[in-house]
C-alpha cells in the first residue's frame, strides 16, 4: 500500500513536471526546426542556383554572364554578354576570315 501511494505521487510529480516544462520543451522544439529551415535556407538556394542563374562566359569580352541574359549566336555555341559584344566579335571573325 505504501509502495502504491509513493508510486502516484512520484507519477503526479513527472506528471506536473512534464506539463510545466511542455512550453519549454515546444520553445526547444520550435528552436530546433527553426534552425533546421534556416539551414535548408540557406543551403538549398546555392543547390538550386546553377541550374537557374547558371554563368556563361562572354567570348567577347570574357566577362561572366547569368544564361538567362546572355546573347546567343544561332549558328554556333557562343555566348555574348550584350548584343554589340556580339556584334563586334561576329565583325571581327570576318575581318580575320577576310584578312
Ligand atoms: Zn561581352
């Protein structure tokens, strides 16, 4: 009988302890996935961002260029930062094909 007494009271003590830290614990919880998504945040951009601003180098002027801005030639791969960069290397391969 003593046993079963000192055992309630031992419950109604976790029991009471439990739901006095259970703010707490969420407060932790909360902290915790907080800092989780802030992570994911922080790291999935750069995962992500190769594919869609990926760089492509100008070959006019060597300058690096997000893809989704850059000047393509239709014929060929190259890639321009701007459309007179594109220009003036298209003019300057036929100068040299001429010369
Ligand atoms: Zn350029």
């Amino acid at each position: 009988m003593k046993y079963l007494i000192i055992g309630t009271i031992i419950s109604l003590v976790v029991a009471f302890i439990f739901v006095r830290l259970r703010p707490y614990l969420q407060l932790i919880r909360k902290v915790v996935t907080a800092l989780n998504s802030s992570t994911q945040v922080t790291t999935a951009p750069r995962e992500r961002s190769p594919s869609k601003n990926k760089l492509v180098r100008c070959d006019g002027c060597g300058t690096w260029v997000p893809a989704d801005r850059v000047f393509q030639l239709k014929a060929g791969m190259a890639t321009y930062c701007s459309r007179e960069c594109m220009t003036k290397n298209v003019e300057s391969r036929e100068q040299k094909l001429v010369g």
